[in-house]
C-alpha cells in the first residue's frame, strides 16, 4: 500500500487527506490529496493541507536525544529526565514541576502527560498552549451546557440560512469551512454575516459586515438579545423547558447597545428575527480576550433564548484553533479540569484516582498557562517538559516567558524539529516523531475523531510522544501504570475511563471503542462523540439537565494611556501556521507572505507618517519591534494588526508577542492577544536591501530584516543604518559588481566555483529595488550574463507575474488582471475558468473577488 489515509496536522477543522509515498516511503517524497469519504473535507483542502508534501523532510529534523549540547542515547536521557524531575519533587513537592503541552499531540499522547502529572506526580501542573485559543470557549460551554460540549456539527452549516461569524477570518483561518459556507450559500441561499472590527476577507465576502469596535461583542449580543425580546422573538416555551434565567436576567438587558452602529444593527436584527436555522461560529477574535468567556455566553445565550439549538442548522459553534485542541480538552489537558471532562471534586477525584490507582491523584486544578511561567519565572516551578510547542514565540510578553525559561533550573523539550526559540532554552532535547510518522487519533472542531496513521518511518531515533512520557514514568517508579505495548492499547484505557462522564451522564462517552482490537483501531474510520440521541431529548450535562442563560455584565470603560494611544491585534495569516516550523519549510507556502507586516487605515498611516512599504516601529510597554508597513482601509482606524508567526530564527523583528500584554479572562485564564495599547512610528533606514542565496546565511544585526525560504534558496530583506555591511552578507566565490556612487545603490552577484549563481545583493539609499522574483529563480544557473544577473531581469523581457495569489498554480496579480481586463473576466468562478486560479484548494478564491471588486471599482471611476 502507497496510500495512507490520515488526518492534516493543521487547524481544528480535521480534514481527511490521502498521502501517496509512492515505491519508497523513505525517500519521503509525498503527493497530498483530500480524502473524499472523510466526512469533515469531502476532499476539500487548504493550501497548507495540500502543500503538507513540502514539510516532511528531513530537514531542521531533531533526530537524537541532546542533554545540553551533547548527543546522548535514549536511555541515559530518560533516566536523567526522570531523576532530575523526581529529586526536584521529592525536595519541594509536586507543584514544583510543570507540563505545557499542546494541541499538536495526539489524544493518546495527552492522555499518557496527563495522567503522569496528575495521577502520579499528583500536581495540575499541567497546561497546553490551547489554552490561547480555546480556553475561555470551554469556560462558556460549562457555565452554560454543564459540559465542555460543542452542539453544532458541520452538517448544520449545511443546513442553516444564516450563518454568524464572530471574530473569525474564516476564509483565511479555517478555509475548507469557508468553502463549506459558500457552497449552503450557492445551494440554499444562506446569508452570512461577519462581526468583526476589520475588513477581513472574510468580511469582504459577507452580506453584513458589522463593523464593531474592539472588545464591542458583549455589547453587541446584549443589545441582539434585548432588541429580540422586544421583538417577541424569544422562544418563551423552548427556556421555561429547558433553561434556568438567573433573577432580573432580561431587565439587566435594558439599554444595553452602547454601539455607534445603528444601520448596521438594525440590518443584523432583521436577519436574526427572520431566519430561525441560524448557526453563530465564533473564534480567537471572540476567545482571544480578557473577556473572552463572556463573550462566548453572550452568543449561547442568543442561541438559548430563542431555542436555536439542538436543532438542525441551528447552534453556537465554536470553531477550534488546532487539530487537536478537543482531544486534549477531553483526557484533561487543561490545568482546569481532569481527564474525560470531570471536575475537581471530591467525587471525581476519587473516581479518577480508583480508575488510574493512583491515590497521589492530584485534587485541585494547576497553574494556567501565563501563571505557570510567572511561577517558573519567580522559581516555583523549578522544572519544566515543553512538548511540542514554542512559548518563547506564542505566549504574551513573550520576552517574560523567555527570561523565566532562562532562568529555570530545568527545562527538556520534546520536539520535532533541533532548532526553535524554546529549543534554544532547553537543557534536554528529545526527538519525537512529527506528522506523517505520528500514529494516534485527534478529534476536530465537531468531535469528529479520526486517525492520524503513520506512513513515513521515524527520523533517526526520534520516538511517539506518549512513548517518551510512559519511559520516563517508568524510570520515575509508576512503570506498573505506563507499559502500554501501542497506542492502541493507550486509546482503549481512555476511551474505558470515559464510563466515569458516562456515569455522571455527560454527552463524552467513547465506551463502545474500549475493546477495539489493534487492527480494529488501525482500520477505525472517523465517529462523532455524543449526539446519539437529540440534545433536547436527552438534555444538558447539569443534573437537573436543564442549561443556564448567563447574566454577562456589560464592559467597564478601559482607560487608555495616550502614550499609546492605537489598539494591537495579532493573528495569522492564510498561508502560515504557529510559528512556522512547519509551514516556514515550503517555499509555495511563504510566497503569499513573506515578510510579517503591520497593517494600518490609511488616515493613520497619514496622522503618523508611516508610507506603504515602509518601516515602522510599534512600541508597547513590554518592547518595541521594526516591521514593513501596509496601509489598507481593510484596518480600523486607531488599530493596527500583526501577525503571530515569525520568530527569531526568521526575523529581526517579526516575533509580535513580545509585544502583546499578559493579561487573561479571569474566568478561563486565556489571555487576550487581541487588544492592548501600543505606538507607532515611522521608521527611516539609510540603505535599504534584498540578499537571495542558496544557502541560508548568516546575518549580521542591523535595524530590520526577514528570511524566507524560496524553491532554489533563500530570499533576504533588509534595512539598516550606517553603512550596508556588504562584505559580511556576501558568500566566498567570484564577485561580479555594479555601483552608483550617486544613488548609493551596489549589485553584487557571487558565482561558485561552477560558475553558477550562490548569491546576489542589491543595495540602494534612495532608489528603487527591483524585482526579487527572476534572480532568486537564477540560484543555480550558470546560464545568465553578467548584465541580466545586475540588472535582475532577463535580457529579453519577460511579462512579470506580479505578487502571487494563487499558490496551487502558481498565479501571479499582473496575470489576473490582464486576463480580467483581456477576457472580460467578471466572475471568480470565469477566472478559474481561464487560468486555473481559485480551482484546486480554493484558499485563494476570497482574494480574486477582492480583485475583481477593485478592479470595478477602478473602471467606475474612470
């Protein structure tokens, strides 16, 4: 067998993919395609998931255990491991030591950490970077339902007439979802809405753009809920049957809009009101604040009030960040909960004790994520296991997170790749698998659970994670409760121990799965948790099995310090993933952007001298950073937006959550990324340069640069201050120059001993750069002149392609827009007709109808 069907390593939307090895698996040549039975994708994929043949290489690949920077064998690391991590609990107890965790690990791997560090070592010292995306989403769900449930699933995007996206850029962030979207519009007429303070693509798209201020949700669905009840819009019978109102709930209501959007308003009412088979999808931009949980019950309660839920095309759905976030969140990978979503209380406890026997079961929650590492920071966390996650670039102030590792008596970190900023941090290193050697199951955003099978062999020694956590325990003592022979036998005891929430009638119950033989559990096809029997039939997860409509208070005025007087909002973008150790190693995936930019309305951009293109520096009060400027109305005014990929093995400055406060939910401990006081200022460079090599070179420090793989090599931009050290980015080789003293402008092309190109530089002071696309092509060739190599284009001009917007094919802006205005183009769907563009993964397809938007535009102005 070639094929392999497995499950994409990316965001929470699960799709099935087919991997196709070919003859020789260990060459790790991989052809990507979707799965077309799996129920998620139906064949669908993003382009992150149809480039996943990029990034499973060997390349930046851990392959051996490290103790410091010494190569060592398994065994002697996991005995230190496990020493080091027993003396330390043994001379300042249990809670002196830590998990961070992450939604990248497989159920099976989560449930083996949890159950060391809970069961065994006895702390709740156990956290997963999940926590930054989805933690205040499970606060609401229990406040509300009893239970961290999701009651949507896809099919009710199918199926509802509109749909309500709340701080989701869902074209961008879960692509194959908005493509799901798109088509109940083309076949039913779905109307869609988007409630976001930016002009995404996704509010481009969308035939309501309400347009709110940051933080401005809560009010928002106050005000929607009121304006409903007025309307007599609220399903009276459906919450006498089946939710409890806290006292002066509806009066509280009263006068609750505070929202300088009445058109917008008044529209959005009139579309609620008048379609029933409603589903609202909220994401980071809901979650990622220090109300995040509030915001989550204001949507439920919308959805309880007017009993759309538990019903066809109808439901709060909160769309999960990673692949998986909701396995973690069932085995209690979360510091907040034990595993198969219990509690801490006395009952539970000793329920999980009895089942694991293991009577040092801790009985109260651990430190959340951002209190974890101010406790490692101020030395009561004295050692720490880092799994497959990067803190040092993904959690806020991420400066603070970097100090406390620093500073820490020990810190191992298991991971795929030997190189990353929390690596860098780590006194032990151990190899584990990564995607296409991984075997387990992860569960999406609809508690879908599917396999993730492994169709590659593992990098040199590198070991399943659940595999590396059961030696240590072994060598820490517990070997009795840890000699699982596969993971199959590690997923039958979860899915037993879910007889505890089954007991307690919770809707997690995965019980018919405990008996899977291994080839039965090697052959599992994707199944849904919960939801056997209708969710009004069988009731919600409280005793009395009724849900509660949650009184959210409304926002407190924020003072704002006038020494930063712009709101920060940091996010992803379409093409990139985390921080970029996987998706940063395909050249296809970096062209849609390759450098972190910060967007700006262009009246800002006016009141702070800041130019497209240009430099600018933002301050807040944890640091400041150099990033290159985009002017675009799509930004509100007194905001700018960041994104969160870039580290410092990429950037000089791209890493924008050291800038992003530490402030979190004080129900869910999630922080708010989304929000906080920052400055910006116009920054101007005395040279400014790009450098293409084909190897990865070494730069020195200067104000701003950014490093993006290309298919020969690597592209550098950079600017700097003082004089271009020119000498010192240049490879050995033969040098070809060209320099214009007047302009400060300097070419340098560097030939190998072959004669072919290794590197080119061009520097200028005042003038132009040219296009970096045609000489990073040349890495390689010997088959261009001296002139083209200067010049940077052919001697025969070619039509340039201009900035790429469709990565599948290769499809460039300038290509778009000649064929538009040659062929009369008028649709996104008569674009993939002429050039292909839009029809494989469709990521691209919300930026040709921005395209063909403008270009109306244009021609109505003329």
């Amino acid at each position: 067998m070639t094929k392999t069907a497995t499950t994409c390593a990316y965001c929470g939307v699960g799709c099935g993919v087919i991997a196709d090895t070919g003859e020789n698996a260990a060459a790790r040549h991989v052809a990507i395609s979707g799965d077309k039975v799996h129920p998620a994708n139906h064949g669908r994929l993003c382009v992150k998931g149809t480039m996943l043949g990029d990034t499973v290489g060997l390349e930046g690949r851990l392959t051996a255990p490290f103790i410091g920077n010494r190569r060592a064998n398994w065994d002697e690391a996991t005995r230190f491991v496990a020493k080091t991590f027993a003396d330390t609990i043994a001379e300042h107890g249990p809670d002196s030591v830590a998990f961070y965790v992450s939604g990248q690990l497989l159920t099976e791997d989560y449930y083996v950490a949890n159950k060391l560090m809970k069961g065994f070592i006895g702390s709740g010292n156990i956290d997963t970077n999940s926590r930054l995306c989805m933690a205040s989403a499970v606060a609401a769900h229990n406040r509300a339902f009893g239970e961290d449930f999701v009651p949507v699933t896809y099919d009710d995007l199918d199926e509802a007439d509109l749909i309500v996206l709340v701080g989701s850029n869902t074209a961008w962030c879960h692509p194959v979802v908005w493509q799901r979207i798109e088509k109940a519009r083309k076949d039913r007429g779905t109307k869609i809405v988007v409630i976001d303070p930016r002009r995404t693509e996704t509010a481009a798209e969308a035939d309501l753009h309400v347009a709110i201020a940051h933080d401005g949700d809560i009010p928002l669905f106050r005000a929607l809920l009121a304006e409903m009840k007025g309307r007599g819009e609220v399903d009276e019978g459906f919450v006498a049957q089946h939710c409890n109102v806290p006292d002066g709930f509806w009066h509280g209501l009263n006068g609750a809009l505070g929202e300088d959007l009445p058109e917008a308003f008044a529209a959005l009412a009139d579309m609620v009101a008048a379609h029933p088979r409603m589903v609202t999808v909220f994401s980071q931009g809901a979650n990622q604040s220090v109300r995040g949980t509030d915001k989550g019950n204001a949507i439920i309660n919308l959805h309880l009030a007017m009993g759309r839920i538990g019903k066809a095309g109808a439901g709060p759905f909160s769309m999960t960040g990673q692949p998986n976030a909701m396995g973690g969140r069932e085995v209690g990978g979360l510091a907040s909960t034990l595993t198969c979503h219990l509690g801490f209380s006395e009952d539970e406890v000793s329920a999980v004790a009895e089942f694991w026997q293991a009577p040092a079961t801790c009985s109260t929650p651990g430190l959340k994520a951002v209190d974890m590492f101010r406790a490692v920071h101020d030395g009561r966390i004295k050692a720490i296991w880092i799994m497959a996650t990067n803190p040092a670039v993904s959690m806020p102030d991420a400066g603070f997170v970097r100090e406390a590792l620093e500073k820490c008596d020990f810190v191992v970190v298991s991971d795929c790749m030997a190189d990353t900023d929390t690596a860098r941090l780590a006194h032990v290193r151990l190899p584990a698998l990564g995607w296409g050697e991984k075997d387990g199951t992860v569960t999406n955003s609809e508690r879908m659970v599917s396999r993730q099978r492994a169709f590659l062999p593992a990098a040199g020694e590198a070991r399943a994670d659940w595999k590396i956590i059961a030696d240590v325990a072994a060598a820490m003592g517990f070997g009795d409760a840890f000699g699982w022979q596969s993971v199959a036998s590690v997923f039958r005891e979860y899915t037993a121990m879910t007889l505890l929430s089954k007991q307690r009638r919770l809707q997690l119950d995965l019980t018919d799965k405990a008996q899977l033989r291994d080839d039965e559990y090697d052959a599992m096809e994707p199944f849904r948790w919960g939801g056997a029997d209708p969710l009004l039939e069988t009731g919600f997860s409280f005793p009395d099995r009724r849900a509660r409509l949650i009184d959210v208070a409304p926002l407190a005025a924020v003072e704002t310090d006038p020494a930063f007087p712009l709101r920060l909002n940091t996010g992803r973008y379409r093409d990139q993933w985390h921080t970029m150790t996987r998706t940063g190693l395909s050249a296809r995936l970096v062209r849609h952007r390759s450098e972190p930019l910060v967007e700006i309305h262009p009246a800002d951009a006016e009141s702070f001298g800041i130019t497209d293109g240009g430099l600018a520096r933002i301050s807040t009060p944890r640091g400041s950073t150099v990033l290159r400027a985009k002017v675009t109305d799509g930004q509100a005014r007194g905001t700018i937006f960041s994104p969160m990929h870039w580290t410092d093995l990429l950037s000089s400055g791209g890493r924008s959550n050291r800038l992003t406060a530490p402030h979190v939910d004080p129900v869910s401990g999630q922080p708010g990324f989304k929000d906080c006081g920052a400055a910006i200022e116009a920054v101007t460079p005395d040279w400014r340069a790009f450098l293409v090599s084909a190897t990865e070179p070494d730069l020195p420090d200067c104000l701003y640069w950014t490093k993006a793989r290309q298919e020969k090599g690597w592209l550098v931009e950079l600017a700097g201050l003082g004089e271009a050290p020119v000498d010192a980015l240049m490879p050995g080789g033969r040098y070809m120059e060209a320099e214009d003293v007047r302009r400060g402008m300097k070419r340098v092309a560097s030939l190998d001993d072959d004669g072919r190109l290794s590197a080119a530089l061009f520097v200028t002071c005042s003038g132009d750069l040219p296009s970096r696309e045609w000489i990073a092509a040349q890495l390689g060739d010997r088959d261009v002149t001296t002139a083209e190599l200067l010049a940077a284009r052919p001697a025969e001009s070619l039509p340039d392609p201009g900035p790429q917007v469709c990565v599948c094919f290769d499809i460039g802006l300038n290509t778009i827009l000649a064929a538009i205005a040659d062929q009369r183009l008028s649709s996104v769907m008569a674009i993939g007709k002429a050039l292909n563009a839009g029809t494989n993964c469709g990521s691209c397809r919300p930026q040709l109808a921005e395209i063909l938007r403008d270009t109306n535009m244009a021609e109505a102005a003329e």
